[in-house]
C-alpha cells in the first residue's frame, strides 16, 4: 500500500465494493473485489479527469456535480441523479464509524409548498460597468465619471443627492456646512457630479437673492476641492455660473443695500481657484474669459457693478492679465470713470459710490502688477522661481516664501488662507508670446498719473519690502514701523495725511481673537454704505473719507489689506503705514523701490500728473481708524 | 471484425455523402477543394484528385492505398470504387505491391522483410489517426472502440503467434499493436537507467538535447509494460522514473500513472495519442550519432527499436541547443513540431481595404473650432493613402477565396470605422488604455462566454445554463423587427423603412436567446453585428438573428461539446472547434461544413481567424496551436512549446504575429512567417482566457483566471526580434527573459475573472468577466 500512497490517489477499497455488492445481493470474492476496486478507482479518475475540462471550459476554478454528470453522459455512462446543485454539498464525517457521507435532509414537502415566505426569484443577471482612468504612467486615477448611459443612478445616491441640494439651498446654515464639507470630501459622488453641475447652473434663474448664489457658489467651491471628482468637460459649466456671477448686472444689484460686491469678489477668488488647481482642464478657457472681461470693461453702456466684476476678474486671472487687458484699457476708462466720481449731486450718489468700488478695485489691481512686473525685473536671477509664483510655490499650496513680496490686496475677509497666491496662478500660467509688455517706467508713469501718490506710497510702502521675502512677522512688523517713523514725525510740509492700512494676518486659528473684519454681512455693508453716503455728501474738494472708512471699516473693502497667508503660526499683525502727501519726501516712502530698480529715472521729472490733482486723495484718516486702534493688534501712531 | 467493418464503411460513406453539399460551398471553382477535404480525412493527406497521381506526395498515396487495401481486405468492394474513382486511382494500382516502398520514412524497422509491411504498418497507424480523431463524426465513441477491437483482434485474433514479431507480420491490423513487442520485462529498468547514465555522463552541450529522448521513451516503455499485462513491473518502473521527467509533463504523467491494465489502455484517448502519434524530437548531428552509437555498441536494441518506431527524430546540423532553448519548444503531447511542418508559406498579409470615398460631413466636429479643420483632413488623407498603397507582398491574392461583396450597410460601417479611427488615441507605454470593466451580476447560472461586437455596441454572453444573452451596451435599446403581418403595413417606399420595421414594442436593454441544451461555451458576433454564433455543449454550433432574435440555423457536425467559434472578420465564414479534435469551417448558408482540420491529438479549446480571413488557428488541449490553410485545409504551422491547455489566441491587426495564452498562465507570442517563437509573457498566475492586441498593436492586453488584467508592450516585443535573422535560418529561438520590462501594468479586479477582452475602435480597452464572490 506504500506505493500507492505515493501516488496520490484516492482508492476505493476492495471492502466497499464488497459491502456495496452485498448490498445488492451478489457475494463477491476477494480477488475479484480488488480488481473491480482498481477498475471503480480508475474509472472514477477517468471521469475526473475529464470533467475538469468542462470545469475549464466554463471557466470556474470549482468543479460541480455537473461537471461530472456532464463527463459521465459524455463517456455514455448513466448519470448521477439527484445532486444537481451548484453549490458545494457539505460533506460529514462521523468519527466512531470512520463514514463520510453527504447530508441528505428531509424536506417536508407540505411545509415547502404551503410556506408564506416565497422566496424572491434571484435578482436578474445585468451588465454593470466599472471604468478604471489610466493616466500616463499606466496609475489607476482614483475615480472618473461614468458613462451616463449605462449608469442609472441608484435609490442611495439620489436620496443623497437630493439630501445635499436640500441642506445647502435650505435655510439651517449649519446643515448647509455639513452638506458642503461632505462634498468636499465624498468619493463616490462621481455619478452626480453632472446634476451637482446643473443645479449650479441655476444661477441665472436666482439672480435675485444673493444667499442662494452665494450658496451656490460654495457648492462649486466644494465640487471644485473635492480630490476624488474628475471634473472633466464639467469644469467648463462651473466656470460660466461663476463668471456669470462676476460680471452679471444681478438682478440683486438693484437694491444698493444688497452686498453683491462680496459675491463678486468671492467669484473672482473661485474663479481664480479653479484656473489654479484644475488648469490642465480649463487652460483653453483663459482667452476666452479674457475676451469676456475685456468686453465688459470696454462696454460703457454696462453697469459699473459689472465694470468692478470685470477687474475683479482681471485681477483674480493674475498680473498678467491685468497688464494684458486693463492696463491699455485704463486710459480709456479713465475718462468714464472720472466723470461719474466728479458728479456731486445727489442723484448720482450711488453710482458715485459704485465708481469708488471700480476706482479701489482698479487700484489694487494696478498696484500688484507693478509691484510683479518690478519683482520679475528686478530681481532676475530669482526670476524663474519669482516669475511664476503661481506654479512654484502654488503647487505647495502654501505660500511659503516670500509674504511680504507681493501680498495680492485680498478683497475678501472670508476667503480661505493661501488661496491668495492662486491669484497669481491664472496669469502666471499662461504664456503671452504675442504681447510686448509696456516697460515698466512707463507704465509706473502713466498709472502715476491717474493715481497720483496714493498709488506711489502704498506701493512703496507695503509690498516694497518683498525684497527681503523671509522675514517673520516680528521683523516685519519691525521694518513696518520704521518707515512709518519719520512719516509720523511731525512734519510742518504735510498737508494732508494720508493712511494705508496694511493688513497683516497670521493664518487664522479658531479660537484666536479676533475682533476685527466682520464677516461681511449685510448689517455690516449697510453701516459702511450709510457712512459711504454721508461722506460723500459732505464731501469737498479732497474729500476721500469715504473709501477711507470703507477700508478700514470693512475689511473686506478693496483697500490694501495685504493679507499674510505664510503658513507660519503666529499673532495677527497689523501695521498701519502713514504716509504724507507730500511732494518734496515722497521719495522715502518709494525708496526700497527706487533702489531696486536701477534704471529707472527720477520721479521727481515725472511728467504732471494730468489727473491726479482732480483725484480724491484715497486713504485719508477718519473716524474708524480710531476705531481701528482699539484693537489690541493694531498699532496706533498718533499723527 | 464485423463492427470494425461497419464502422470504417460508415465513416467513409458518411464522407461520400458530405462531398455533395460541401463542394459547392465556395462556389463552382472550388468544387474540387471541396471534395478534397471530404475524401481525405486527415488533413495533412490530401489525396491529389486534380493531379496526375504520380504527382502527389507519395505519403498521400500511400495512405489511400492502404485504405482500399483495408476495404478490400474486408470486402466493401463498394466503397473500395468510390475511394477509386474520388481520388482518381488506377484500377492496377490497388495491386499492394504496385505500392512505392520509398516514401515510408518510419519503416525504418532494422532487417525488414517485406517492404509493404512496413509501408502498411505506417500507413495505418496513420489512417487510425485520422479516424479516430477526423472519421468519427456520428459516433465517435463505437468508431474508438473500433479500433480498439481491430487492436484486440491482433494481438488475441488470427494470426496468433505473431505478436512477437510484428514487422514480420503483413496483416496491417497487426502492426497497431506496435506495444506487443517485448523483451525481459525485468530489464526495462536496467534498459533505461543505463541509458539514463550514459546520457548523464555525455558532454554537458550533448546532454540537454539527449534527454529529450527520456520522457517519450518513458512513456513507451512504460505502456510496453502495461501493455503485455506486466503490471507491477509498470509499477516500479513508474515509481523509479517518473520522478525524472520534466516538470511540465506532470499532467500526462498523472494520468499515466492511474493507467495500471491493459483494459484500462482501451478508450484512453491520451494513450490513444501516444500510441497513434510519433513523438518529435530535435536533435543536432553530433548528439544524434552519439546516441546511436551507443545504442548499438550496448545493443540496446529494446530502446532502439522504440527510438525507430514511436519517435520521429528531426536531425538538424549545427550546434546542439541549451536546455533553455528546448524547454521553451517542448512540452507538447506530441514534441514539437517538425521542422518542415512550419516551412510552407503563408500569406499572413492583409488584404487590400475596399476602396471607399469618405464623405466629409462635419456633424462631428463641434465645439473645436480650431481643431476640426486639420482633423478633416487627416481622414482624406488615410483614404488616399490606402489607395495608393501597394499590394502587400505577403498578403494573399485578393480572390485567394471567395469573399462575400460588400453591402451598402459595410460599407458605412467602413466609414464609420474609418472616422473613429481617426479619434483613436496612439497607445504606448507611456500611454496606456483606460480599462472599462463589464461585470456581469448575478450570473448564477455561469458566464462562459463573453464577445462584444467590433463597434463596441453590443455585449453577448454565453451561459451555463444554455441561455445566450445579448445587452445593448449604448442607450439605444435592442428591437426585434415586427411580425410579417405588421410588416405589411408598413409603406415600404417610406426614407425609414428601416426604422418603421422595428417593433418599438420590444424595446428593451438585453435579450435571451433560448435554444442550446448545454452550456454555451462559445460566442462571435458577426462582423456586421447582423448575427451571433454561439457554440454548445449539445454539439451544436447556433446561428442567432441580432434583427429577430430567434435562431436561424443549428449547424450539427461536431457530435461532441463544441469548445469555440469565431466568425471571420470578413463575414460569412466561421469556424468552430471542440472535444471531436476537428476543426470545421461553415459558411453561414451552407448546413455542412466547407472545411474539416484535423490533426490535434486532443480537443480543439480556442479558434480565431486571421486578419485576413485566408489562416485560421487553433489551439488545442494537446498544447500546441495550428495554422490552417482556409483555401486547402492544409496545416502550415505547429507551434509548440506551451505547457498547458491553450485557452486564449489573437491575431496582431497586421496578420505577422499570433499570441498565444494557456493554463500554465504564459503568454507565447509567434511569427507567422518564419514559424518562430519570439516571446514568453510570464507574469499570470492562472489560466489566461483572452488576449487582444490594441487596434494600432503596439499593446496586447491579457485576461485571466487571476483576476487581472495585464498590459504588454508589444511594440516592443516584435521590435527586438527583428534585429535577430539567425533564428529564423535555423528556426532555435533564444528568448531573452525580459516579461518584466515588456509588462506595462497589472490591474486587479475585485472578484471577477477576466474572461474577454476588446479594445474599442478608440482603443479603450473592455474586459468583461462575471463577478464572483
């Protein structure tokens, strides 16, 4: 029997074959029980052997009874009736009597077919299709977007769906936040991204009621950060309900109470998020949207609410697009916007108030491309690693280096740390071959002279010090003081005082105190236009108190309020720079500049500034810087 | 003898009866081919009816001369005339003795008497082959046990005594019983093993090419011995031997080993090969004479006599192969293929694309404005491009057979073709194919067979439980075409007769075609997605109608489960192959098969036609695959060298190349036109079920039992053979091991074995599989 064991066979031994012909009444001899006990044996493995080609053929790794049944009748040998089961059958071994044999239970029939609980027939057979994106390096890329056509949505992900639209248009806020934290971090929402994106398109037909294009607008801010979604062609819807938010005269502009600025500047930052992180999808959309926003902004007859969207936009595409684009349009302008801030009379009050908006958004926008253009000329041997902030430290997400070196004029309190540097993003990424860029002089010239000092001192002032990008906050606040020292000396030239509040924010934790910009409520945008309306009633000759309270009022307001974004952890700074209208020292404040840029000549032979002395001198201190210094991380400086 | 008689009679007549259908299948031309494959069972015996007889190969010759002789001999005096007058014989010729002795390369048997013994015993052995295997149509089961009666009938029948000297012996019936001849029983051992030591002792360059020769003569030896009822002395030669043969021969060998009496011999169609079949070896010069030298210096003449009867040695000059080299050809049931086996020409050529105006219409091209004008004009240009174009020189002649013509309907979807080929996305390895994968849910009863139409639009699967199942995979759902008596209806002269047609009643996602007995284990969409074919464990081979969804036509002719179809890319034709170890070739309108390959030793698993729709392979469960001639039924090729049952072929688009897959999980890639293998795919833990090459070739995708789906650089593997022409010359491959740079990625399913594979005409990639927790 050794050698047998080797073989590796299961053999039927001669006593069975006895005991089964006993069964059948039929005695058997030994020696004839042992040969027929070989031949069962190698029938048995015969059969085996070719059922497992039915096995293979059918491609299961299981073999069945019928498999073996099919063997059998194949072989014209008579079948095996009665286990006809796919399923495995459970084979007992009784330990005393060494027995192996199959369960076989009794069915009671009458309970079978009298039985309430039918069992449900097995579910259909269908075709279910799972889409595996490759990209390049043959990596399976998380999830994609399922061809509509064989996905049907099932009941979970409807209900889900309809959950989400409910909670985020809805009325309870913290639903609403739930809801859009769960968008922003669900993976298996692929399937609906296509009905997310049509709810989103509804901005159009809500173009009455800021809250729920703000929340529509979240909902896109959600959709966009959500790292499983593959936006796709989608992206493209997402960014025409932004823009239509941008540069739309809403129907909610109507009433001057309602702040749809916010909403646009909160666009604008969306917008500038989405160039930033999915560009790849929307890098054929750049020019377009450019084209869009040139037209607005050399379209008179629009409102100047969409003017202000179109410079949002402009600035939210990047430096680049605003030297691109609103840079040779300024001129133009001009002329129109001027005319509306000269009109003192009182029916024209609220578009004036408008047109200190575009007048502030302008100026920002202006300001920050010069202080690029500068920084990429001037420093040309970090040029690569300056000349494309966007790319560099934007894919980091963070801003890392350099906070004091262009601190983009944030419009928005609300908006999310380090979403700032997307701004740059948009323009750096993309190329301008065919544009020759206007040198920088001249251009510094020219805005000069539509802006006057109050371009010349806050771009001296704040952003100038970005040639030394690593300081900390403490050294900034420092070197923020010094300048503003002599500025706050007494001096008997100055006329005029003037106030740009630089902003400097920490990254924001909770639970730090906080007890400046309100969130930009209406309660808040009310206050600020009452004030705006009343000072510019009383307002005369330099009268430009009001963009002045608005920026320090309202935080959110266009003024420079360069937020630091640096991932550093710290005290909210804040450093007030005072400057002078003053002609004959205007030069200290722009001195970091003038040293940088050596070729360029002096200010002083600058030719006359044609406009600026009809300009309403902007910053000028009132009544909430005073409200300002109460806080307890501001710094006062007596003036 | 009487069931031997009616048996042979009934195989040949059955044949007889099919000549009449079958000649007319391609058409009066081809009438004679027609008659060929009938009158010629075996396929690499074309009987030359439209030859002067001198002309054809004497092997042929012979073959047909033993035949009559055997009908003579048993008196279908009937039969022996319609043998004559089909192949065209001279009455005088049926004289044995007019026979040519020259041609009997295997009568070889030392001191040969009578030369006719020896041609007959040849001649038979053959003819057995191709009955068991070709003739056995109706009732494959007696026609076995028929040969085993004449077997039986030798060794105990009339001519007793004999037994001992069968080359003495003129009855051909005789000479089946090659086994008979024995020496001492208790010497096989010292037989073998003193050959065992000599050949362990010989030159390390000499010694891998010898011990080829171990595992045939074990085998033989091994059935000698079961043979003549030496069952212990079987027993211990298996025990002591069996330890040593190759890895790869594990699963012939456990079946040996179960195979302990001469009873058992009976009916076992792997010893049926064995027996039936010449082993093939290759081996050089050098080695060969000094195997022979030994031999006769030890007069080993047990061991010779098995060398010259059971093993067909390909003697080939030049130096002796590394053991790397003959394991990568070996692992057949039957060796590897003869040299001269892989030496006819093929036309792997594709042929010449319809010429087809591609009207520029720019429905297409919305959105990109600036894109669509160069994308028009590449389209143009591929056409022009195919117009110019030479004839390929390796492509078959046009009219090499007859195709059917092209209908308006083909030719749109040319068109369409066309366009989406203008779309598809360049693959390569830094660019690989998105995988969408079709589960199949739910399918309790057993998915066995999955094929999507080329267009990508429909899914079929084949189940175990008979049932075919058709899905529309775009939302246009699937409709059955009206009634007859709504069809008269409709206004025939209307612009969308086609669309009036349609039932919009029966509109639905997927449809069951009911009509198999058995699981369906084969399926192929026709290439104009008009039909779908699906073949059967019921024998059956099922011609479905994708307008009514009714079947149309059961061709019956395998009598046993049918493994695989495959329709020609060209329509028309198709192919099917399963357990009766034959080939057939259909035309759809015809019930009788046009062609019948046979020539496998065990069943045929997996059929695909050639681009050109000229070739078509097949590969089969005794671990080769063959190429076969469509237009003469003639073998052109014999691949060896997988080790296992092969489950999965694909054509590359341009016709050069074939790969292969198996159970032993390796995926072997081939030219056609030097007969070579060029590449080992190692990588799959499990049987390999579908291989595709993506539509450009430079991918080939492989799907698995191991639940993945692998993705090979092709380009690459076919690129860095070329460089290589030594091969070619002497057909012994040197494959470098290099599956893990040619592997581009592995993708797992959850569950679910991949048992289809498809790329789009985009080149995304399809894989469908039931899932299965």
């Amino acid at each position: 029997m050794a050698d047998r064991e080797e073989r590796r066979f299961a053999e039927v031994h001669r006593e069975s074959v006895k005991l089964m012909a006993e069964s059948a009444g039929v005695e058997l001899g030994d020696d004839v029980a042992a040969l027929l006990a070989e031949d069962v044996c190698y029938r048995l493995r015969e059969a085996t052997q070719s059922s497992s080609q039915f096995m293979r053929h059918a491609k299961r790794r299981k073999l069945t009874v019928e498999d073996f049944n099919r063997a059998l009748r194949w072989s014209n040998v008579e079948a095996i009736c009665g286990y006809g089961a796919q399923d495995a059958l459970p084979f007992r071994s009784v330990k005393e009597g060494e027995l192996f044999f199959v369960e076989d239970r009794d069915i009671n029939l009458v309970e079978l077919a009298l039985a309430t609980n039918i069992p449900k027939g097995c579910a259909e057979t269908m075709v279910r299709v799972n889409v595996s994106y490759l990209d390049g390096k043959g990596n399976l890329e998380p999830q994609g977007t399922v061809p509509t056509a064989v996905q049907s949505l099932s009941d979970d992900l409807l209900k889900y769906y309809q959950q989400i639209t409910r909670a985020i248009l809805g009325e309870d806020p913290h639903l609403m936040k739930v809801a859009l934290l769960d968008l922003q971090s669900n993976s298996k929402i692929a399937a609906l991204l296509p009905y997310f994106v049509y709810v989103i398109s509804g901005v159009k037909s809500v173009s009455h009621d800021l809250e729920q294009l703000s929340r529509l607008l979240h909902m896109v801010k959600s959709l966009v950060q959500n790292p499983y979604l593959y936006l796709g062609s989608y992206v493209r819807s997402l960014v025409s309900s932004v823009m239509y938010c941008i540069l739309e005269p809403l129907a909610a502009s109507i009433n001057p109470l309602n702040d749809h600025w916010t909403l646009r500047d909160y666009a604008a930052l969306l917008l500038s998020h989405i160039f930033w992180t999915h560009g790849d999808l929307v890098s054929g959309l750049y020019h377009q949207i450019l084209l869009s926003l040139q037209k607005v902004l050399s379209d008179p007859v629009r409102p100047l609410c969409s003017h202000y969207g179109a410079v949002v936009g402009l600035h939210a595409l990047g430096w680049k697009a605003v030297e691109r684009v609103l840079f040779p349009h300024l001129p133009a302008y001009w002329a129109n916007l001027q005319a509306v801030l000269d009109d003192y009379s009182v029916s024209n009050a609220q578009v004036k108030a408008d047109g200190h908006k575009v007048y502030g958004a302008i100026l920002v926008a202006v300001e920050r491309l010069l202080k690029m253009k500068a920084l990429s000329l001037s420093q040309p041997a970090e040029g690569t690693s300056n000349a494309q902030p966007g790319s560099v430290m934007g894919a980091m997400g963070y801003r890392v280096s350099s906070p004091g070196l262009s601190p983009p004029p944030e419009p928005l309190s609300e908006a999310a740390l380090g979403i700032a540097s997307h701004l740059q993003a948009g323009g750096a990424g993309c190329p301008w071959e065919e544009w020759t860029p206007v040198p920088l002089p001249a251009m510094y010239c020219e805005l000069y002279s539509f802006f006057g000092d109050s371009l010349a001192v806050r771009f001296s002032t704040g952003p100038g010090f970005g040639s030394y990008p690593p300081c900390t906050q403490s050294q900034l606040s420092d070197t923020r003081k010094e300048p503003s020292g002599p500025a706050s000396n007494p001096d008997t030239t100055r006329k005029m005082p003037q106030l740009t509040a630089n902003l400097n924010i920490s990254p924001r934790q909770d639970g730090s105190p906080r007890t400046d910009p309100p969130p930009p409520s209406l309660a808040a945008t009310g206050s600020g236009r009452s004030l705006a309306r009343s000072s510019s009633m009383q307002r005369s000759r330099s009268s430009s108190s009001r963009s002045g309270q608005r920026s320090a009022g309202l935080s959110r307001d266009v003024f420079p309020k360069a937020r630091f974004t640096s991932p550093q952890t710290g005290p909210p700074v804040f450093s007030f720079l005072i400057g002078g209208r003053q002609m004959g020292r205007r030069c200290q404040g722009r001195r970091p500049f003038q040293t940088t840029f050596a070729p360029t000549p002096p200010f002083s032979t600058i030719p006359p500034r044609a406009y600026a002395h009809k300009l309403p001198v902007i910053g000028r201190v009132g009544k909430p810087v005073r409200r300002w210094t109460c806080s307890h991380y501001s710094l006062h400086l007596p003036l | 003898m009487a069931a031997v008689q009616s048996g042979m009679g009934e195989g040949v007549e059955e044949k007889d009866i099919k000549t009449e259908p079958a000649s007319d299948g391609f058409g009066n031309n081809n009438a004679n081919d027609g008659r060929l494959v009938s009158t010629s069972p075996g396929s690499n015996a074309p009987a030359a009816s439209n030859k002067p007889v001198a002309g054809g190969p004497p092997e042929d010759q012979q073959t047909l001369l033993a035949v009559l002789q055997f009908l003579r001999k048993n008196k279908l005096t009937e039969s022996v005339e319609i043998l004559r007058r089909e192949a065209g014989l001279p009455e005088d010729d049926l004289d044995p003795n007019g026979a040519d002795s020259s041609g009997a390369g295997t009568g070889g048997a030392a001191g040969s008497v009578d030369s006719d013994a020896g041609d007959a015993s040849s001649l038979l052995t053959r003819v057995t082959v191709s009955s068991s295997a070709a003739a056995q149509a109706p009732t494959k089961g007696t026609i076995q046990s028929d040969c085993c009666q004449v077997y039986d009938g030798a060794s105990g029948g009339p001519v007793p005594g004999n037994s001992a000297a069968g080359e003495d012996q003129p009855d051909v019936s005789v000479v089946l019983s090659a086994y008979s001849q024995q020496g001492d029983p208790a010497l096989y051992e010292v037989y073998y093993s003193s050959l065992k030591r000599f050949i362990e002792t010989v030159l390390d360059c000499h010694r891998a090419e010898l011990s080829q020769v171990f595992y045939p003569l074990f085998v033989h030896m091994y059935l000698e011995l079961v043979y003549n009822n030496h069952e212990n002395e079987a027993k211990a030669f298996f025990e002591k031997f069996s330890g040593d043969q190759e890895c790869y021969y594990e699963d012939d060998l456990r079946v040996l080993s179960s195979l302990t009496k001469k009873e058992h011999m009976r009916g076992n169609e792997t010893l049926l090969d064995f027996r039936t079949s010449k082993f093939v070896l290759r081996i050089s010069r050098d080695s060969y004479q000094l195997l022979k030298r030994h031999l006769q210096e030890r007069q080993n003449n047990q061991i010779w006599n098995i060398i010259q009867e059971h093993l067909y040695i390909d003697i080939f000059d030049g130096m002796p192969r590394s053991k790397s080299q003959i394991d990568a050809m070996s692992g057949s049931l039957a060796g590897e293929a003869k040299r001269e086996a892989n030496k006819a020409k093929v036309y792997y050529g594709l042929l010449k694309e319809p010429e087809i105006e591609l009207p520029l219409d720019d429905e297409d091209e919305e959105a990109e404005n600036e894109e669509g004008k160069p994308k028009k004009k590449k389209p143009k240009k591929d056409s022009m491009g195919s117009k110019s174009k030479k004839q390929d020189p390796n492509a078959p002649s046009q009219s090499r057979i007859p195709l059917p013509e092209l209908k308006d309907s083909d030719k749109l979807d040319k068109i369409m073709y066309m366009k989406e080929a203008t779309k598809r996305i360049r693959l390569g390895p830094d660019n690989l194919p998105s995988i969408c994968f079709y589960s199949f849910l739910n399918a309790y009863q057993g998915l066995t067979a999955v094929d999507f139409t080329d267009d990508s639009s429909l899914i079929a699967g084949g189940f175990a439980d008979s049932t075919v199942r058709v899905w529309s995979v775009t939302p246009k759902k699937l409709r059955k075409v009206k009634s007859a008596a709504d069809l008269n209806l409709i206004d025939k002269e209307s612009d969308d007769v086609l669309e009036r047609i349609m039932d919009e009643k029966t509109a639905s996602e997927s449809k069951i075609l009911y009509g198999h007995s058995g699981p369906v284990y084969g399926i192929s969409f026709s290439p104009d997605r008009n039909y779908l074919l699906s073949s059967s464990e019921d024998g059956t081979v099922r011609l479905w109608s994708l307008q009514t969804f009714t079947c149309l036509v059961g061709y019956k002719g395998h009598n046993y489960p049918v493994w695989d179809t495959h329709f020609s890319p060209h329509g028309y034709y198709f192919v099917s192959g399963g357990h009766d170890r034959v080939a057939r070739l259909w035309a759809t309108d015809h019930y009788q098969p046009l062609r019948m390959f046979s020539g496998h030793l065990a069943d045929i698993t997996c059929t695909r036609f050639h681009p050109n729709s000229n070739y078509l392979a097949t590969g089969s469960s005794d671990r080769t695959i063959r190429l076969w001639d469509v237009l003469n039924g003639n073998c052109v090729r014999i691949f060896t060298g997988h080790k296992g049952p092969i489950h999965a072929l694909a054509f590359s688009p341009n016709g050069k190349f074939l790969a292969s897959g198996a159970t032993d999980g390796r995926v072997l890639l081939w030219d056609i036109g030097h007969g070579l293998m060029v590449g080992e795919l190692k990588g799959h833990t499990d049987t390999i079920y579908s291989l595709r090459f993506s539509r450009d070739g430079e991918i080939l995708a492989s799907g698995s039992m191991d639940n993945t789906v692998r993705l090979w650089d092709a380009m690459k593997a076919f690129d860095d053979l070329e460089t290589d022409d030594f091969t070619a010359a002497t057909g012994h491959i040197h494959l470098q091991d290099n599956s893990q740079e040619l592997l581009l990625g592995t993708y797992l399913t959850k569950s679910t074995p991949v048992i289809h594979l498809h790329f789009t005409r985009r080149n995304l990639l399809l894989a469908a599989g039931a899932y299965n927790p």
